[in-house]
C-alpha cells in the first residue's frame, strides 16, 4: 500500500490565490441589504395596528 504521508503532488495551497478584486464590493453589498432589511423590518414592526373592520366598513 502506498504512503500517502509522502507525496507531494496533491498538496493544495490555498494561501497562495489572490483575494478577488470585486469582494469588498460584495461585502459592502451584503452588508446594505442586512441594513435595509432590518429597517424595513422595524418600520413595518412599529406601524399602528389596522383593524379589519374599520376598512371594510367604508365600502358598504
């Protein structure tokens, strides 16, 4: 059986690629989508409540 302990050439090295030039970017993105949501999030959460019956009310 062969000594997998040895051989060198399925060494992988993922230190060595560069970081993508576009991930701030992606990062800054992701981050404003976290920000929108949890406002609008919050604005729907502190919206006075609207009672059904009151609305339908007007229509007769």
């Amino acid at each position: 059986m062969a000594d997998l302990s040895t051989s060198t050439d399925t060494t992988f090295s993922y230190s060595s690629q560069p970081a993508h030039p576009l991930r701030p970017v992606f990062i800054s993105v992701l981050a404003a989508k976290v920000l929108v949501a949890a406002f609008l999030l919050t604005t729907v959460s502190m919206a006075p409540p609207v009672a059904a019956e009151s609305s339908y009310a007007a229509l007769n």
